[in-house]
C-alpha cells in the first residue's frame, strides 16, 4: 500500500512521521493506536492526497491562488476577513468528486462494523499537514465537528473541515509564520464519538512556570470543547510523576456544559449548582489519566499537551489527541543551546490580579482601559479614528475622542 496516494487510512496504519500524508493530529492518532496501549477512540482519516484531489479535481486551486494572490497585507483585517470568506465560500459551493465520497462512505459503514454499532456517531477533526509539530502550534485554527451521524453529514463536515483551513486566523498564522498556503493540506479525521461526562486538557509540562516535575489536568464537565474554547473555568489538578500523588486541587464552579443531543449535534445546558461546585474528577480517574499522560510522554519523549474524555456510558477514559508541547519546547532546546538574554525589569511590582494563564510569558507596556467596548475607537483611515457611538457619517477625527476618551 502507497499511504502517499491514499484517499483514507485507518488509525492503525498511521504513525507520527506520516505528518505529510495526514496532518499531525491524525497521525498522532495513529501512533498512539499501533504502538502504545493508551485508550484512543477509533476511527479512520481522509489523507492530504484526497484534499489535494478534491482541490484539483474541481478547478478549486487555481481560483484559490487568485484570492491567495490578492492578499497583500495580513494587518489588514478587512481585507484579510473579506479574502478568507471568499475562499471558504469557494469551496463550499464545490462537490466533492463522487469517487472520494464513495471512499468515506464505505469507510464509515466498515468503522461501526468493526465497532458493533450501525451508524455510529462520530467526532469529525481537522488535522493540517502544518500543525502540532515541535516549533509550531496551528492547534484551534481549523474546525472540528462533534456528534455527526451518517456518511452524508460526515462528507459536509469534510468539506467544512477543508474551509477551515482558510479562517482568518488560520490564515493570518501561515502568512506570519511563512507557510505556503496551497502547500498545507488538510485532512479529517472521522473518529467515534465519546459521550463524555467530564472532559478536559493535560499537559506534561505546566504551562504557567514550565515545572515539568508534574502533570497538570484540566477537567471540566460536558464535552471537552468549552474548555479548549475557555468558555468555561476546569478544575486544575496537578499530579506529581514519580509517585502519582495529587499535589494540589484547585475547584472551579461551573455553570454550564456543553452535551451531546440524542439526534445528533451539541447543546449548552446549565449544571445544578451543588454539582457545579463540587469537584468534577474523583482522585482515582485523576492518577488514571497523569498514567496515560506520562506514558505518553515516555513514548513520544517530549512535552505533550493532550486531550480526554470520560465517557458518560461506562466511565471509561479515553485520550482523544496528544500533540507536542511547543511553548517551552522550544524555550528548553534555546536555554539548552544558550543563556537567554533578561530584558529589563521594573522591581516596583505590585499584584493587581491573579488567575490561570491564556499563555505564559513576561513583557510590559502601557495599560488602556477599555471601561465599555463600545466605546473603543477604531482605525479608519489615515490618522482618523472614528467612535461606533456617533451619528452616521460623523468620525472622530485626529488622535482624540472627546465622546469616549480614547486618546492615542
């Protein structure tokens, strides 16, 4: 078998060098389905061969150079917004060749014989030919779909899958970062659902002070995607890894969650209070899942960031993804090549705040305080600011608005 001219592979003929073929989350999928004995839910992948096949087939590359071409500057967030619609859009209103729908269609119907289910509900994911490697991180760019049933659902969650590659964001980060963007492809993983109870993140190295002494969870209740998206608080657990012993516990009330529904799709519902207050992981699901995440790491022998679920039917935990760590990967390979240089520092520090990090650092800069959103002046064109609260037609001129404050 040529894995290379492939439309789908399943997860236990994929292994982590076969990032090209399958994009990074499905070929960690697959590394960890073959050679490790970590619990992944099962599953199959379109490779980068079919994407390119869909975009060729159907004339799509050509009309996606042409947009690509007409982006000249990515700090232009209208042009860039506009752009990216636009290339969405184009392969959208694209159908897929018939060949390639027969191929996931008939992928779907072997996976829920192989899983004793008849049209099994799956988790469809994108997985780009640039994402999760050492030195880069495309993770949350591109789409992923939850609870679809049916193999003609699944070819739309493709599709929109393949849009995703073109969100602003996405976008925005290939340009920054120098990545072609008709080289990326992508490809979809179709893998089964978990009706997880409780769901959440773990990583290997602590993300807020890079302590990799110990593994940190993060657990929420519901489907995992409100806490990657930061719409909920998890619950923090930190497990030390020579002994396995929970060394802290941080509980966060939860309000809401985000579930499955019995026909298909998710939905927020909110959590009772006595149980949104209480303590979302019992100890023993935490030492099971700081196990998987430090085999894991063994196995992979770096840092690693990961996803899980607890099923809601059995109580079974189940790792969804696992990709490198790149934050202090990186940071560790650079003190490791050489000292890094201090910027100065102010010593007259005083805590105002504190809370759980979106990304860890240090760096300083003149605070604006923006008491109400609409109030914030934006750029126009030129030196002219213009306030969303004035009259039709009617700017703030210069660098001050006397209606909001705002002065720059």
């Amino acid at each position: 078998m040529e894995k290379e001219k492939e439309y789908l592979l399943w997860f236990e003929q994929m292994e982590r060098k076969d990032v090209a073929i399958v994009g990074g989350k499905s070929s960690s999928l697959g590394e960890m389905t073959a050679k490790t004995d970590v619990p992944v839910p099962y599953g199959y992948a379109t490779t980068a061969y079919a994407y390119r096949y869909f975009i060729e087939a159907t004339g799509l590359k050509e009309k996606m150079a042409a947009l690509i071409g007409q982006i000249t500057d990515v700090e232009n967030t209208a042009q860039l917004r506009d752009i990216s619609a636009k290339l969405r859009k184009a392969i959208m209103d694209e159908e897929m060749p018939k060949d390639l729908q027969a191929a996931i269609t008939k992928a779907y119907k072997e996976l829920g014989k192989k899983v004793g289910e008849k049209d099994p509900y799956v988790a469809v994911r994108s997985s780009a030919t640039a994402e999760d490697l050492p030195d880069a991180s495309f993770a949350g760019q591109q789409d992923t779909y939850l609870n679809v049933q049916g193999a003609k659902m699944i070819i739309q969650k493709v599709k929109e899958c393949y849009a995703s590659c073109f969100t602003d964001r996405a976008v925005y980060y290939r340009e920054k970062q120098g990545f072609d963007h008709l080289d990326v492809a992508l490809s979809a993983v179709i893998q089964m659902m978990v009706y997880s109870k409780a769901a959440g993140v773990m990583f290997t190295v602590n993300v807020a002070d890079g302590d990799d002494k110990n593994v940190l969870i993060e657990g929420a209740y519901g489907l995992g995607e409100y806490v990657v998206q930061g719409t909920v608080t998890p619950d923090d657990y930190l497990v030390s890894k020579d002994k396995l012993e929970i060394l802290e516990k941080t509980v966060n009330p939860q309000e809401v969650k985000l579930i499955r529904k019995p026909g298909g799709d998710v939905e927020e519902v909110p959590v009772p209070k006595a149980e949104g207050e209480g303590q979302k992981l019992t100890d023993e699901q935490i030492k099971e899942l700081a196990g998987y995440a430090i085999k894991i790491e063994k196995h992979y022998g770096c840092y690693m960031d990961m996803e899980w679920g607890i099923d809601e039917r059995d109580g079974k935990i189940w790792i969804l993804q696992a990709r490198p760590e790149t934050v202090w990967s990186r940071r560790k390979a650079k003190e490791t090549a050489k000292t890094e240089e201090k910027g100065a520092v102010t010593t007259d520090r005083k805590v105002i705040v504190k809370g759980a990090p979106a990304s860890p650092g240090q760096v300083s800069g003149k605070a604006h305080v923006i008491l109400d959103p609409r109030f914030h002046c934006q750029p126009r064109t030129g030196d002219s600011l213009y306030c969303w609260l004035q009259e039709p037609g009617r700017c703030c001129y210069g660098f001050y608005c006397e209606r909001c404050g705002y002065y720059r």
